[in-house]
C-alpha cells in the first residue's frame, strides 16, 4: 500500500526555492513599471486647507500627481466598512486619498507617479500641504474622556458598543462568598511583516482587463473591491498574491487605499504602475492591535469554581474602522477560554482615537481575552491560597460535556459552540512537560544561589476555520502530475506541502507528483482569504473532497478499462488495480487519459482515448450528460460553524535582582488542534508565535507621544525579540479530531501567540512576589513596579 503522509512531519517542499532566491515577491515585479509615492499627514488631526504642487512640476521623470479631487466616482468614495455589524453603529472608513481631513500621522494625501520610486520620493518632497490643527485624541483614556473628537460627528468617540450576557452576572458575583476585582491593560503592538504591503498593476486597453499583484491575504476580495471601485467587471480583474513575505493579519485589510490608486492611476496612464511600501511607511499608514482596557469582576466560592463573571473593556480601533469589530467581538468571546463561570457578562465600547487604524493581527483579539480571564485565574487562586493549576481544573469544561454552547454568538455570526477538547488531559500533559509540581524545589535552590524565578501558567480556546467557504480544484494530467488549487493566500505557512499531503493520501499517489497553486483568481476564482487560522480547517477539507470526486471518476473509468466493478478497485502508488489480483491494474496516467475522449492522437498515450481506439457503446454518447472530460473535481467546504483549537503553555523565568532583565529560562506548550496534518508545520507555527506572543510581552509597544506622533517607528527603535531572545520551545500534542469537518481538523496558525503574555505575566508575578496587570513588561518598567511595591508595603520578602 502507499505509504500515508498526512500525519507525518514531512519538511516543506517550498522551502528550497525560497531558501535559494528564487522567490518572486511584489518587489520582483514590474522593474520597468512606473513608481508611486505618497505625500502623508506628518500630523494627527488637521484640516486640509490647501495642496501646492507648483515646486514640484519641474522635476524631471515626473507622470502625474493627484489629490482627491482627482479621484472620479467610486474611486473618490470612502473605502467599505469589510464587517458590518449592528453593534458598529458609527463606522468610519477613509479616503484613498484625504479629502477635508486627516486623522493619524501618515494618511495619504497626495499620490505621486514617475519614472522611478527616488524621483517620486523627491516630488513628494516638494510637495507644500497647508493644514489647520485640529486637538489630537491620543490612548483610550483620552478618547475615554472624549474633551475633543476624532470624527465630529461621532458622539463620544464610540464607534461600537456591544453587551452579551448569560445569565444574571452582576448579581452573582455580589452574592459570591468572594470576589476579586482587576483593572487589567495591554499595550498597542503590530505585526510588522519581513515584506510590507505592495501593489503593481498592469491595464490592457485591447481587451480591457487588469492584472493586479498585491502582497495580500485575501487575493480574490481585494478583486472585487477593486472592480467595485473601479468599476470594472470582476471577470476583467485579475488578482495575483506573489511569494508574500508575512501577512499575520495587517493583510487581510483590503482594500488599501493603494490597491485602488495604483490600479486606477494604470488604467489612466495606460503604464505599469508599482508601489513598495517602505518600512516606516508600514509603521505610520498600515494597521496595528492589542490596545485595551480592562475592568473584571469575579465571584467564587471557597474552592475557586467561579459563579459569576463580570467584564467590562474599553477597545482602541484607531482613526477608522475598515474591518468592523471583529477584535473586540474575539476579545468578549474567546475570554472564556476552557472555562464555565456560572454566568458572565462581558461589555465593551470600541473607541476612536487620532493613531493608525487598528485591525487583526496574530491572534486578533484573543490575547487581550486571555490576558483577563488567566490573571482572573491567578488571583482567585491568590486569594484562597490554592495550587493555581487547581483552580483552573476545577472550572474546565469537562470532555463529556462537549459540544458545549457558551450561549453566546461568535465572529462569524454563529453560537459559540465547542466542537471538541480534552483540558484536563491537555493540563495533565502540561504539568509535566514543564515539571510543575517539582517547581518548588528548583526555587528553593535558585533562591540559595540569590536567583529569583518564577513559573506561570495560561490556557486558551481558539477559534478557527471561521466560514463562510473555501474551494478546492484538483486535476490529474497526463503525465501524472495532480494540479491543485484553491483560492486561499499563502505568506509562509507551508500550504504548498500541506494540501499536497491531503491530496496524495486521497488519491494514492506520493507527495512528489502533487503540485499546489495558491492566491491566484486566474485559477480559482472564489475564495475568502487566510486569516483566523482557517487554513488547513477549510482549504484543506475543500482540496480532499475535490480529490475525492476525482478520486470516484478514477475509480469509475478504470472500472470500465479494466472491465471490474469500481468497488473492487483501489489506487496505489499512481496506479488503480483490482483488490487482490496481481497483474490487473492501469496506471492513474492511462486513466486521465481515458477519460478525455479525444478525436486526435498527439502520442502513444493519447492515441488510446481516441473515438477509434476506444469507440465503447455505439449507443451511448462519449461524454455522458452528466459528466465532463478530464480527470478533475472541484468542490467547497463550508462550516455550520468554527472550529475550536485549544492549548495550555507554561514558562519559568528568572528576573534579575539587580538589573530587572527578564529570562526565559524554558517555555513548554501542550496543543490540541484536531488531526495533525503534518507535526512539523505545526510546530513551526506554534515556534513563530510564541515568538511574537514573546515580542508582545516583554518588547514591541507602538509609543505615541501627545501630539499622536509614533515616535518609535523604526526599528530601530522599535523592538523585538531576536533568536537569542525567543525561548526552546517544548512541545507535546492532544489530538481530540474536530466533529465538523471529514478531516477532523482545527486552525493551528495563531496558537502558539494567544497566551504568552499572560503566561509570562504569571510567571514575573511569582518570581516577584508583586500583581502584574500589564503588559508588555520592560526591565524599566518592573524596576518601577518595584519601587511602587516597596513604597506601598515595604521591603518585599
């Protein structure tokens, strides 16, 4: 039989060609095309009182500048609010280009094309902007307030506010024995892909169609974004997403005022227009996340189970909101975790503020979620002096009770339904990877060695393979070689291996002969994107039922060669044979063959589904009514709801007494997300996060000053952890297969992030002996919690 892969850690097979340079990303293209450049708000709020380009049309190699004014028809209307919602009752989107106002640092207001991206940059230069200042709204607090508004018209500065409830909370947690009360913050970070956004676009006027490239997450809506504000036929639209190097959310936003100006500016020059986002760039005009405020109310009785919770955050959405609410809705909803409180009100207020639009990023709200519930966790197992690992198993929801309905409604619009999961199992593992119970006795050593350590703990529910759909298109060729493609992106994932495994396993053919096309509407043109870790969850449950439907037409027309009943037949190693007799089998290639009735022989192998050669029943048509030549399929996945992944990590650091650096001394994660398709690229997955769930916690904060000015927007300046800063990563797997879709699969993409901040929050608190309630935490600032602690209790033990 042919060996199976899915289940195996085989290495990526995309991996050599971009190790080797032989990428393509947006950069590689469009060499001779021309460059654009954009004139940006160096102020938060102002007014545009006037554009003065005389300066600037003296310079040679200049093509074209415009404004707003310039921008005909749709083109000149704000960009679309992604994510309506009912709770969103006051969204703001931009221009593409400003029109009256600006609202952050680094909104575009003047476009500039020439010959090359240096001689637009020197037009932009000179390029005068009159603006009348407006008062900056700079942090929650400030927009909190609401003393003055980022959008005149907005009440309050709250674009969104939304109450869910179960139960009577408030009056659970005031008739609880005890109650714990936490005002809880996490900072502003963003994403800060290895590539920034970029868009090239290319107009034929012939036959009036356009090919767009864009380093996106999302390649066939940013098509029909384009065509709608375009106005052009979405089947006149080409969209490809090249080689992208990185997306974790900021590029799922679409579309970007650029990938309509540059495409517009194209089709008006009748040139090849190209953008590359530069780094700053990125910092001040893309999208950032995590800002909150949070306020939490528990009630438990004497043995931690907690009776009632009650939550109340106040969300930083930036100066618009493109993509709708979907981080705080995450944020309310995910904040449960594994955990049943006897009943829980959750409410937020989502706020604008004069800084960069926020929109998801890795995790999209669930690290903000689990922040509140796990150092509600902490503190309840403070305040009753119990092992914190026991109060959290005493509120799990338990494996028989799955699936469990929250009674709340998700993202997606669907209940907030647990599929499947086993935290106590998954606890259990996690105790002792990390060695949990032996803790103590490592502190007692450290502490005669004048160390000080700490350990913490956080636990999460994630959900992932958010709908609507995903398609999938196979297609077995001639020459052996199976085609796959699905309208999902790809920005390092592995997906080009991945599908591959899923579709040699249905078609029994090795991984070697399977060749995977993704992001590209010329050859799949429905899809949704990859973001909310729905990769393998929908695009691989799409690409296995195509490879089913080829796999029965297989089976059917080699029945029909081999005169055998198709439920006798199996494929094994590129081959269909009769079960248990030898000799009778036709290769996969013959079969493709076959069932393409062909009136011309190009060689030996086609000549044998010429009509001649294969004439069969003089009665009955070559190509049945209800069939199609080639050996291929196409079919779609589409949930009834998400699916739930879910994990537990854990971290010992040691905080030094002197300096107050903060060191990871192991890091160990136990991780349930249904059926591995392959360990490997799971395991990267929860490496890059964990990564950057350890940037979040002790490094990266986007820091505006009062005047809304980024004033670390750069890196260097900004920080972020390097290898010698990211931890070993231990892993051990659950694997509980979802009931939902034919894989049994869950996302896998964001795990590795949601919790570490307050993993490593719990951990700092123990080794300190002082509450931690925000992150990130910099050597500085835990100096400074320590002197607020000694002035407030005295010396600490």
């Amino acid at each position: 039989m042919t060996t199976r892969t899915v289940g195996e850690p085989i290495a990526r097979r995309e991996d050599p060609r971009l190790l080797t340079g032989q990428g393509r990303y947006l950069d590689d293209i469009g060499h001779d095309a021309l460059a654009a450049a954009f004139v940006r708000s160096p102020h938060a709020h102002a007014r545009i009182v006037d554009v003065d380009v005389t300066d600037a049309l003296d310079v040679d190699g200049l093509v074209a500048i415009y404004t707003h004014e310039d921008l005909p028809g749709r083109v000149g209307e704000p960009l679309p609010v992604l994510i309506p919602h009912a709770a969103l009752t006051e969204p703001r989107t931009p221009y593409a280009l400003a029109r009256d106002e600006v609202n952050h640092v680094g909104e575009a207001v003047v476009m500039v094309v020439a010959t090359g991206r240096d001689v637009a940059e020197d037009v932009c230069e000179r390029i005068r902007v009159e603006y009348d200042f407006l008062p900056p709204v700079v942090g929650i607090e400030s927009s909190r307030d609401a003393a003055a508004l980022v959008h005149d018209d907005v009440p309050g500065n709250v674009s969104a506010h939304l109450v869910q409830e179960v139960g009577d909370a408030r009056a659970a947690v005031d008739a609880a024995p005890h109650v714990v009360e936490l005002d809880l913050e996490i900072e502003r970070s963003a994403s800060t892909p290895l590539e920034g956004k970029g868009v090239h676009a290319r107009w034929d006027a012939d036959d009036r169609s356009l090919r767009v490239y864009t380093s996106t997450q999302a390649s066939t809506s940013v098509r029909a974004a384009v065509a709608a504000k375009l106005e052009l036929p979405p089947d006149r639209v080409e969209v490809i997403a090249p080689d992208v190097g990185g997306g974790f959310g900021v590029k799922i936003v679409h579309p970007w005022p650029e990938e309509v100006l540059v495409p517009w500016a194209a089709i008006r020059l009748g040139r090849e227009v190209k953008w590359t986002e530069d780094r700053r760039e990125h910092f001040v005009s893309a999208a950032h996340e995590r800002g909150q405020l949070q306020h939490v109310r528990a009630g438990f009785d004497d043995d931690g189970r907690v009776l009632g919770l009650d939550v109340t955050f106040w969300h930083d959405n930036g100066a618009y909101t493109p993509y709708g609410i979907i981080v705080p809705i995450v944020t309310s909803t995910q904040l449960l975790g594994p955990y049943k409180p006897g009943a829980y009100r959750v409410e937020f207020s989502s706020l604008y503020t004069n800084t960069v639009t926020v929109t998801p990023y890795r995790g999209a709200g669930r690290p903000q979620g689990c922040f509140a519930m796990e150092r509600t966790m902490d503190a309840i197992a403070a305040e009753l002096g119990l092992d914190r690992t026991v109060v959290r198993e005493r509120n799990f929801i338990q494996p028989d009770e799955m699936p469990y309905d929250h009674g709340l409604t998700f993202q997606d619009g669907r209940p907030l339904i647990y599929d499947s999961g086993d935290f106590p199992a998954t606890l259990a593992k996690l105790r002792k990877l990390v060695g949990w119970d032996e803790f103590e006795t490592y502190r007692d050593q450290a502490r005669a060695q004048g160390r000080r350590v700490g350990i913490g703990i956080g636990c999460y529910v994630e959900g992932t393979g958010v709908g609507p759909y995903e398609g999938g298109f196979v297609k077995v060729e001639t020459d052996g070689t199976v085609v796959v493609a699905t309208g999902l992106t790809t920005q390092g994932q592995g997906h080009q291996t991945v599908f591959a495994q899923v579709v040699a396993d249905e078609l029994g053919v090795g991984v070697d002969r399977v060749a995977v096309t993704t992001g590209d509407t010329r050859r799949f043109g429905y899809a949704v994107g990859t973001f909310a870790s729905r990769a393998a969850v929908m695009s691989g449950n799409a690409v296995a039922l195509a490879a089913r439907r080829v796999r029965e037409k297989a089976l059917r027309v080699a029945g029909e060669a081999l005169e055998a009943d198709p439920r006798d037949l199996e494929i094994v190693d590129g081959e269909v044979r009769v079960k248990g007799t030898p000799g009778a089998t036709i290769p996969l290639t013959t079969v493709a063959v076959l069932s393409n009735p062909l009136r011309y022989a190009f060689d030996a192998e086609t000549e044998r589904a010429t009509q001649f050669a294969s004439p069969g029943d003089p009665d009955q048509p070559p190509v049945a009514d209800d069939d199609e030549p080639g050996l291929q399929g196409t079919d779609y996945y589409s949930p009834p709801r998400s699916t739930f992944a879910n994990g537990m990590h854990a971290a010992i650091v040691e905080t030094d007494p002197e300096t107050a650096e903060i060191s990871i001394l192991r890091y160990c994660v136990v991780h349930d997300c249904g059926t591995l398709l392959n360990p490997r690229l799971v395991e990267g997955q929860i490496h890059g996060g964990v990564a950057q769930g350890v940037g979040g916690a002790l490094y990266e904060r986007m820091v505006y000053d009062d005047a809304g000015q980024l004033v670390n927007a750069s890196f260097m300046d900004f920080l972020m952890p390097y290898a010698t800063e990211v931890p070993a990563i231990e892993i051990d797997h659950l694997q509980t297969p979802s009931p939902l879709n034919p894989l049994g699969v869950k996302g896998a993409g964001e795990a590795g992030v949601i919790p570490v901040s307050a993993v490593l929050a719990a951990a700092i608190e123990d080794a300190e002996g002082i509450r931690v309630t925000r992150m990130p935490m910099s050597p500085s600032e835990l100096h400074h919690l320590r002197e607020r602690s000694t002035n407030e209790e005295g010396p600490r033990r």
